[in-house]
C-alpha cells in the first residue's frame, strides 16, 4: 500500500499471532472437550429430580450444586457442553464441505456455475443466521436437534462460499497458476501445491470463528425458548432457568455463562490470523 | 460523472434483485412450513385463535382449510409467491389483524432500536477505534483489543441480562422491560450498542491506522497543510470508505441482534413478533415479519453502497461484502 | 489574501549539512558528511536500493519513520536546525522546503479532485480559499493539465500524476525541492517532461535534492551527483566527470550496469539481419491481424507478428500501452478480440514459458521452492542433479530451495523462475518486465544469465520492457506500441 522506504526492515505489527495465546487456547478446549465427552459418562443422570434437595449449596460431591428441580448442575453442564461442542462442530463441518466446494467449484469453473451459485448466496447473505434457525425450526414440530442443525449449517455455508471463491479466485487468477498452467502442471499441481495451502489457515480461522457462532447461536435460541425445549440440558436454557435464582443460587447461573465464555474465548484464542 | 451515474445504476439493479432473491427465500422456507404443518400446530393455531377451553377439531380443520393444503402443491406455491410478492400476507392467524397493519406497528419499533444501537455502536466503537489507533501497539491499543475480543465472546443476551441486573434489579436506575416510556429504550439500544461496537471499533482503528501511514496522508503533510486540516480533509474521508461497507456486514450482525434484545426485553418489534409467530405457528406473520427483516438488511446495504458510492470516486467491482 | 498568490521566494541561500547519521536500533542506515546544495545547481545522489539514498533524503526533510533516528544538523542560510527534532522543520513544509514523494500515483488522495489537491498545498491555505483554487489553476494549466483539475487522480496516467504531484508539492513556493526516485514506473517521455519542470525550478534559483538509481536521469540533470553504497558516499563530483570516467570501482560497475554499455558473448548487435523472415526456420507463433481493447480503450489493432526458433523479440513502449497484453495474447493466456494467434505444432508441452515482472507472484506462495519445483521436475522427467547444475549456474545453491517464495529476494527469486523456465527445455520464453524490479547490477546479471541460457539451448526470446536502451541491447527485432488515440 504504501511505499517501502525500507523494505528490510518491514515492522512487526502489533497483531502478530500469539504462539502462547494459541497453545493456551487449545489447552483449554482439550480440557473442555474430556469434560463434555467423559463427563456425560462417569456423573450422576443429569435427569433425575430428587425435590428434596432443592437447590442445594455446592459440596464437595456435588461441585456446582443443585437446581431447582433437585438436579446435578455439574451433570447438566456436562450434558450441555457435549451437546454444544458436537452440534457446533457437525454444523460447521457441514458448512465448510458445502461452502468450500461450492467456492471453489464457483471459482474455477466461472460462467453459468458462479453466476448461479452467486445469485443463491446473495439472497442467503441478507438473512441472518437466526432467522433461517427459526424458519427451519419452526418447519419442525420444535425443540428438534435436526431443525438446529440444519438451520446453523445452512446458515454458514454462505460465509465460507463466499470467502473461499474471493480467495480462490484470486490464487487462480495469480502469476503463479498462469506460470502452472504454462508448465503443463495439471489441476492436481494446483490443487496440492497453490489452492489448498492458501486457503487452509483462512478455513481454519473460519471455522473457529464459526464454532463460536453455533454455540452462542444455539445458546441464544434456547434463551428465546424457540431452540431446544426444557428438560434437556443446553447452555442457553441452562442460563435461562437459572436467572431467577441468581441472587439464592448464583452458581446455578455463573457455571454455564463460565463455560459458554471459556468455549468462546479458547475458539477465539485459536484463530490463525487477525480477521476479527 | 457518467461512471458515477452508471454506478448508482448498477448498486440499484443489484438490490432490487437480491431482494427479490430474499423475499422468494423466505417465502418458500414459510411455505415448507406450511406444507409440513402437523394436526397439532392446526389445533396450537386455532387454540391461539379462541382460547384452549374452546378449540375442537372442527376448529382445527377450519384452520387447515384456511391454508388451502387441498390443492397440488405447485399450484399452492404459484399462488403463495404471488401474493407475498403483492405483500398480500392475509391476516394473522392469532389475533386476526391484517398482518400488514401489525408489520408495520412492529417496524417503527424496530426501527428506533435499530436506529439508537447503530448510532450508539457507531459512536462507542468509532471513539475507542480512533484513540487505540493514536499509536498502534500502545496501551490504549491493547485496551481496545481487549475490549473487541470480550464484547465478540459475549453474546447480546447475557450482556442484555447483566445489564439488567446491574442497572434494574440492582441499582433500580431504568425499567428492565416494555415500551412505553422514553427510558426504556436505553437497556435494550445499549446492549445491542456494545455488542456491535467490538467489530466497529476494530475497523476504525485498522483503517486510521492504514489510512495515517498513506503516502497521500504523508504527502499532505509534507505540502504544509495543517494537523486538524490532514484529519478532516483526508484521514476521516478514506477512513470512512473503509469503514462504511463494513456497516454493510454489520447489518445482519444488527438485525440479528434486534431479534434476541427484543425478545429479552420484550420490545414491541419485528423479532419479538417474530419469536412469538414461530411459537404460535402464526405462518402469515411469521413469513412477513422474517420478509420485512431481510428486506431491512437489503435496504441497509443499499444505503451503504450508495454511501461508498458518493465517497469514493474509483470505479470498482461491485463485490461489496454482503 | 495576496499572500496565497506570491510568487516563489527566491534566495541565495544555501542548504548545508555538516553531518548526518540515520539509525535503526544499531544499525546505521546513512552516515554523510559535508554536504552542500548551492541555489541553481542540482545535487544528484545515486545508488542502489538499500544504499541509504531515500533515508537520507527523509532525514532532511524531518520525515523518517519512527522506528529510525537521525543525528547531525544542517543549515538553510544562516539558520541552524537539529536533525534528530523531527517536529523543528515542521513549518518549512510547503514553504521553503517541499518533497516530490515517490509513485506519486499513491501520493494523491484517491477521493478528492486534483484541484483541490494541488490548491490545499498553498501558502496560508484554508477551506475555500478561492484565491488558492485560482492559483491552483493557474499551475495546471502552466503544466499542461488544464483540464485534470475537477479530475480524480484514478483518471490520470503515471506521468500526469507526477505533474499534479509536483504542482502540490511547489506551490507553497518553497526553493528547496527533495524529489524522491522520480523515475519509477515512469516511460522516457513523461521523464523527460519531469526533467524540464526540474530545470525550470533551477533556473529559478531553486535548490534541488535528487535521489535516484537512473544513471541517465542523473546525467540529463547534470550539477553534482554523489555515489552512495552501503550507508556512505563513495565518490563525488560533477556529474558528466563522475559518470563518464568513474574514479572509484563501485561507481564503475554502477555505470558498466547501465544496458547502454553492456557488452556480452551473447549479443549478436551486429549479425542481427534485422529485415526479412529466414525461410527455411518455421513460425513457433505466427498471429495475424490481432486486436484488442480494454474498456473503452484500444490497446492495439492488426498487428501481424511471427515469431520464429532463435529470434530475439522485443516489445517497447510507454507503460500501460498494452505491451504486456500484447505478449500473454501470443502466448494465448488471453484472448484476443479479433485476428488469429496461431502456435506451431510441438510447442503444447511446455515449450512455451514466460519469466514474470515480480517473480514473488509467480510461485505458489505458501510452500517451499522445493515442494513447487518437485511437480515440474516430476512432470518433464528432470534429474534432480539437473537442477543443481542450473542453479550453479545461475550462482545459487541448492539449499536455497529449502525457503519460500517471500523468504527471498527478488533477484534470486527471478533466477530460480529462470531455472525453472528452463526444465522443460522451451522453445520461446516471454520475459514481461522480468528484471524491471531489480537494481541495474542485479538487472545486468540476470539478463547474462538468463540470455547464455538461451543462446545455449536455441531458445527464441520475446521480451516486454519499457526501456528502449535494454531492448536494442539484448532483441534483434522490435516492435513498438504506440498510444492509440
């Protein structure tokens, strides 16, 4: 952009990743995930009411205490982080294959493909995540996890479309596939060698990035009582139920926004470069 | 002035057409939910309708019948599209009303919220972006960026319940829920303000930064021309056309945002109406109110293409985001 | 407001810098001595980029980065100032002291009209100053740019921009001028407009810093030039002495370096038939009657051009005239709007290559050399002893190949394009610009190189430049595009 007065001596931005931030975040994710995944596992039914023992105080054997109902909050918060991480990550997975191809695809083959493919995501793009949710999960008798799935997933491909055929576009456009295509190198070469290592941190980046959505997406439709519907244990509604008793039981409401935050800023930690 | 005059042209042929784009969207995602209606959303319906002490089966089939799900289904989804192309949405399958009079209630109010976050968010995120861009790596830099990574890995719900609690439950300063009286709109724009300030001041601080270190910026000093007179005349111009297509992608962020702040705090809008015509399976407000969201963030994006247009002279693919 | 209109104060001042020393950390950037500029003669530093040239400029103008130091002072008549207060000179901007930055396509704010651009730089300036826009006019139309004023910079050419460049910067009425590599990107007619504007302000009185790498640029200036390498001045005097009969080795080299005097095994100057096809040596590209535009604007129509094995062609002309899309329309990398572009059977598999202006973007940017010469060697069937032979030859080691693209520099990067050009033994090479980023002694060198690759294989050239004085150097036919009105 502007002219090097001394090109060797580019300075160091402010934003350069963080090898300690990203180890840190990864470290607190593994830790996240054993819970959510072993956790479900080796506690107490997350189900089982016993009203006697309503909201009880956090003990030894119970660490986060007990709900309203008389439940285990450390079993439902297990329950929740399994469901989120899971859910979070199908629907993520599902967008970046779909997306990424369709980019690509979009990209690379140009005429009647890109123009049809963009046409679709432009009208995608102008409709929020939430909204396609909610029609999704109004289409589905309610509270159904393949209606959240599909309504996230289907929310997200357009992102990754859209990034991915920018970029794509712009390596297939460079010198460098021109140089390619003038070695006779094959679309393999440019696969393995100029596509797939450029776009690879972009992913990964956008899938953190989406990872988060998902999870603060599902916690912000069990809140609005439109998402996933009570008993089962989801963050949002776990949020939601306890906000009445946040004054005689603030551990029921801190534990969940704890892990909600933790979730968001170790995805946020992982990110490889600075988009925000 | 031609390329400007085409370029206006262009802005406008793509929005139309992407609206167009979004208004069949939605209105086939409401159709699929109509076409999948089950015995008993029919009967949720006509409950919604009379009260549940009085609704019966004939009730409920009175209320499939309304929809017309006797006919082909191509048929049903001609007629469909034709009429939510004429904005004819029919009338509310709860309170009866015609649904446009209700849509058109419900944007006002979406629209003043709308209006007061992005303002707030603008002023927030443009303040804290400008002085973190002073000097980059400093301290009031790594502040901001403290402050944009803690209001991303918030989401507007909790922020609106924190806020509720420090300023209403606690310290009983402004009213928690309605729409009535002038203050309550304050809860509600400021969590939403905050919330969307993180990426706003983000952009201002990278944009003042890139812009400050500008060879034109650079050049205009070096001309003689003075401190305050390089800031308003060349900094705060190609800053903004960097940061109003940003806007742009905001829009969704802010129209999404709407919907949960509303339903939190019970605000009269279109995302609270929303939230309750999935609830009810209300369809013909449902699909006008989803219609009326998505046609806002179009309109949005418009106005900020249009706003690109008149700051910035150079011609462009028109590939603005969102 | 009869302030804003006056006219340059002219002075018998002079610019004097005892001592000047530029850092950054412990590196020293610049050290200088004794330097002195008198009222009506220019003084020229040249050298090689990272020679120090542009960092000492800055330093006098008080316009270096933050990360760099300066220490010394230096004098404008009797007033002193201190180099290392950056802030002390502030208010000579504009007014005794002004910069002609470079690219000055990038100097202009891309959303405010010319006019206003040029006016703004004016004595005393502020918002609708009408006199300042009337002044503002006056310098246009005296450069020949009356009709640019309600212009955005977009619309204007390189060479029309340093001209709107330069009316900004001078009309303050400052005596002292620092102009800054003028000569990039710029073709030899807007240069020579440049050097006239420049002679101008001397006749005037004015003083007049120079900094730039063109050796002819700095002979056609004339006054005192100065040689800097490596943070010092290694030779001074007036220019026609210092560059027709160097006294020092490096100044030699500098001034062997420039295309003018090269003088090659390869060259064939003189044996060149310049007229008349050979008839027993087919066409490896043969296009008739081709024509192409570009928005609204004709790049070229009804070339015909031949290219036949062993031929060296070039294709010169003003920038943004078409040249490059001229040479990828050979090459059928783009398609041209009318007219045929025929390629000579055997040349499918590779045998047609092309050397890229920066070679960085010419390799897949996030693996390593080695990981992008693999599919290539794999590809043609290459021993991997074949490319280190090439690479020795080409003056580089193997390991080398270890990096990636951004960790090199680009002089080695076009050389390793060059061995990679190479592998599938091509019967013509398009080299677009391939050494128009490098210094004249990294430029002299490629091109032996890349030229004794050639001639050895019997490879046919067809090469892009703006500069007229490499092309009859090195091509033994050339085509010329002219602007097409």
């Amino acid at each position: 952009m502007t002219t090097p007065l001394l090109e060797e001596l580019a300075p160091a931005g402010p934003r350069r990743p963080r090898p300690i931030a990203r180890r840190s975040a990864a470290l607190g994710l593994l830790a996240l995930a054993v819970f959510a995944l072993v956790g479900p596992l080796v506690l107490a039914d997350p189900a089982a009411q016993d009203l006697g023992r309503y909201l009880e105080s956090p003990s030894l054997a119970e660490p986060l205490g007990r709900d309203d109902y008389g439940r285990s909050v450390l079993a439902r918060l297990a329950h929740a982080t399994r469901l989120s991480l899971v859910l979070a990550a199908l629907c993520v997975a599902t967008a970046l294959v779909l997306g990424t191809a369709a980019g690509i695809a979009s990209a690379w083959l140009g005429g009647w493909v890109d123009a049809a493919l963009r046409a679709v995501s432009e009208a995608f793009v102008a409709i929020p995540a939430l909204l396609v949710v909610l029609l999704v999960s109004a289409l589905a008798s309610g509270g159904s996890l393949w209606a959240l799935y599909l309504g996230l997933a289907l929310a997200q491909w357009v992102e990754y479309f859209r990034v991915v055929r920018a970029r794509a576009s712009l390596v297939l456009g460079s010198p460098a596939v021109e140089a390619a295509g003038l070695l006779r190198l094959g679309p393999v070469h440019i696969i393995r060698q100029h596509l797939w290592p450029d776009l690879r941190p972009l992913l990964t980046t956008l899938a953190s990035l989406g990872m988060v959505t998902s999870i603060l997406a599902m916690s912000t439709l069990g809140f609005v009582k439109v998402g996933l519907q009570p008993p089962r244990a989801e963050l949002g509604l776990m949020i939601t139920d306890a906000f009445p008793f946040y004054d005689v039981a603030p551990w029921m409401v801190i534990a969940p926004i704890g892990v909600l935050f933790l979730l968001t800023v170790c995805f946020l930690g992982l990110r490889t470069s600075k988009d925000a | 002035m031609r390329s400007r005059r085409t370029g206006l042209a262009v802005v406008l042929a793509r929005r139309s057409a992407q609206g167009l784009g979004v208004a069949v969207l939605v209105s086939l995602l409401c159709f699929l939910v109509v076409r999948r209606l089950p015995g008993d959303a029919a009967y949720r319906i006509a409950a919604g309708r009379y009260g549940y002490d009085l609704v019966d089966q004939e009730a409920a089939d009175a209320v499939r019948d309304e929809l017309g799900l006797d006919r082909p289904a191509w048929q049903q989804l001609g007629s469909w599209l034709a009429d939510a192309l004429q904005l004819d949405f029919g009338r509310s399958l709860v309170t009866s009303r015609p649904v446009l009079d209700e849509v058109g209630y419900y944007l006002v109010g979406t629209l003043q919220l709308a209006a007061a976050s992005l303002a707030l968010a603008i002023l927030l995120g443009g303040a804290v972006g400008v002085l973190a861009a002073r000097r980059p790596g400093g301290v009031l830099d790594r502040i901001a960026t403290g402050w944009v990574a803690g209001v991303r890995a918030v989401p507007p719900f909790l922020l609106g319940l924190l806020l509720v609690v420090v300023f209403s439950a606690q310290l009983g300063l402004l009213p928690a829920v309605g729409h009535g009286s002038a203050s309550s709109i304050v809860l509600p724009a400021l969590t939403l303000g905050v919330s969307l300030s993180g990426l706003i001041a983000r952009v201002t601080r990278d944009a003042v930064v890139e812009v400050g270190q500008s060879d034109y910026v650079r050049f205009a000093h070096t001309k003689g021309l003075a401190e305050r007179w390089v800031l308003l005349r060349h900094v705060v111009r190609n800053a903004a056309v960097v940061l109003v297509p940003y806007l742009g992608v905001q829009a969704v962020i802010l129209i999404e945002g709407v919907v949960v702040v509303e339903s939190l705090f019970a605000w009269q809008g279109l995302g609270h109406a929303l939230v309750h015509a999935v609830f009810w399976r209300d369809v013909p407000v449902l699909q006008a109110t989803a219609l009326a969201l998505a046609l806002l963030i179009v309109t949005i994006n418009t106005l900020v293409d249009l706003a690109v247009l008149w700051l910035d002279p150079r011609p462009r693919r028109l590939e603005a985001p969102a | 407001m009869t302030e804003t209109a006056r006219s340059p104060h002219r002075t018998d001042h002079l610019l004097s810098v005892p001592k000047a020393i530029v850092r950054h950390g412990s590196h020293t950037l610049a050290d200088v001595a004794d330097l002195r500029i008198e009222p009506g003669r220019a003084l020229t530093i040249v050298g090689e980029s990272g020679s120090g040239k542009s960092v000492l400029a800055h330093a006098l103008m008080g316009t270096l980065p933050t990360e760099l130091t300066a220490e010394g002072s230096m004098s404008i008549g009797p007033t002193r100032f201190d180099l290392a207060d950056r802030r002390g000179r502030r208010h000579l901007w504009g007014r005794e002291l002004a910069l002609l930055p470079q690219e000055p396509s990038l100097a202009l704010d891309p959303t405010m009209r010319v006019r206003q651009q040029v006016a703004e730089g004016a004595y005393g300036w502020r918002p609708r100053d009408a006199a300042a826009l009337r002044l503002a006019d006056e310098r246009l139309d005296h450069f020949g740019l009356a009709n640019a004023g309600s212009a955005y910079p977009h619309t204007l050419s390189g060479g029309m921009a340093q001209r709107v460049a330069y009316a900004a910067a001078t009309i303050g009425g400052a005596s002292i001028l620092i102009v800054d590599e003028p000569s990039k990107g710029l073709d030899a007619n807007a240069l020579e407009l440049l050097a006239r504007l420049l002679d101008d302000h001397l006749a005037q009185g004015g003083l007049l810093l120079m900094i730039t790498h063109d050796l002819r640029l700095a002979r056609r200036i004339g006054g005192t030039v100065m040689v800097m390498r490596a943070a010092t001045v290694v030779e001074s005097g007036p220019a026609e002495e210092v560059l027709t009969t160097p006294a020092h080795d490096y100044t030699r080299q500098l001034v062997a370096a420039d295309p003018a005097n090269w003088s090659f095994p390869w060259m064939r100057r003189a044996t060149a038939s310049a007229s008349g096809a050979e008839p027993g040596v087919p066409a490896l590209v043969s296009a008739h009657s081709i024509a192409k535009t570009y928005g609204d604007r004709t790049l070229f129509n009804d070339v015909d051009i031949e290219i036949r094995a062993g031929e060296r062609w070039a294709i010169t002309g003003p920038s943004g005239v078409g040249k490059t899309t001229l040479g990828n329309v050979l090459l059928r990398l783009t398609s041209a709007d009318r007219g045929t572009v025929v390629h000579a059977p055997g040349t499918g598999d590779g045998r047609l290559q092309k050397l890229y202006q920066d070679p960085g973007l010419s390799f897949p940017r996030r693996v390593s050399l080695q990981r992008a010469l693999r599919d290539v060697m794999r590809r043609y069937e290459v021993p991997e002893a074949r490319v280190h032979a090439l690479l020795a030859k080409v003056g580089l080691s193997p390991s080398i190949l270890q990096r990636r693209p951004t960790e090199v520099s680009g002089g080695e990067l076009q050389r390793i394009a060059i061995v990679r050009a190479m592998l599938p033994r091509p019967a013509l090479l398009f080299a677009d610009e391939a050494t128009s980023r490098l210094d004249l002694a990294s430029q002299q060198a490629t091109m032996d190189i890349l030229m004794s690759e050639l001639d050895e294989i019997g490879c046919a050239l067809l090469m892009v430049t703006h500069d007229r004085a490499m092309a009859s150097a090195v091509a033994d036919r050339q085509l010329s595009l002219e602007v097409q009105p």
